[in-house]
C-alpha cells in the first residue's frame, strides 16, 4: 500500500490518496485507488486492472508523480 496526505492548513482543505494493489477472484492483479478529505466518511475509488508487473510499477510510478505534483507527501509505504 502506498498513502499519501496533503494539507492545506489556509483552505482547511485536508486530502489522502492510497493505493493498493492484488489478485481479483479471478487472479487478474488489479490496483485499486481510493480517495477523500480526511474526517469525512464519503471516498472515491477506482479498480483498474493491469496487465504485468512491470505495468504495475509503471501505473506507482505516474501516481506517485501525480500526487507529488499536486502537494502530496507519502505518509505510509506498506
């Protein structure tokens, strides 16, 4: 799993954005995503299915860009 926040104390605007990754029922490896605004309970998430490994670390590597791009900061890697 990867978990990163952002703060934006001037906005009072407090994000989070995870993802994670697995087998479906299927044995597809699909990586999940899951976003929101820390204290509220509503969330969004996206599955998406990937191909290989190797398309795995490419699909970390452009959220993790993404999310650094935004204002992110990785708070967990597990």
């Amino acid at each position: 799993m990867l978990y990163w926040e952002k703060h934006d104390h001037d906005k009072n605007r407090h994000s989070w954005y995870a993802v994670t990754f697995g087998h479906d029922l299927l044995g597809d490896l699909v990586l999940n995503r899951s976003w929101g605004s820390l204290g509220l309970r509503s969330r969004q998430h996206r599955k998406q299915p990937v191909g290989s490994v190797d398309e795995l670390r490419t699909w970390l590597q452009i959220i993790g860009t993404e999310r650094e791009a935004h204002g992110y900061t990785v708070v967990a890697v597990g």
